[in-house]
C-alpha cells in the first residue's frame, strides 16, 4: 500500500515539473520567435525599398 502511495505521489510530482518545463520552453520559444519577426521588420524597413516601374523598351 506504502509503494502505491509512494509511486502515485512521484507520479504526480513528475508530471507537473515537466508541464513546467514545457510551458517554459514553449514560452521560450514564443519569445525567440517573436524576436526573430521583429529582427525581419527592422530590416525591413530600413531597407530602400523602391516601386518595380519598368519603362517598356521600343524595338
């Protein structure tokens, strides 16, 4: 009876540090993720981004 308890208690007590450790991971990588979006736009926009008009040539 002792080794139930015991083992349901180590259960438990597994199963809710790796939910931490996966929400932390999860968060982690969110946080990278929305870094890199950010890194994309700066660079973006200090970019000289100029309007594709292309004058048609006479042959």
């Amino acid at each position: 009876m002792f080794k139930i308890l015991f083992l349901a208690f180590f259960g438990y007590l597994a199963f809710n540090v790796i939910s931490f450790i996966m929400k932390i991971k999860s968060f982690t990588k969110q946080s990278k993720v929305k870094e890199e979006k950010q890194n994309f736009r700066q660079k973006v926009s200090k970019m000289d981004i100029q309007d594709a008009e292309y004058k048609e040539s006479e042959e």
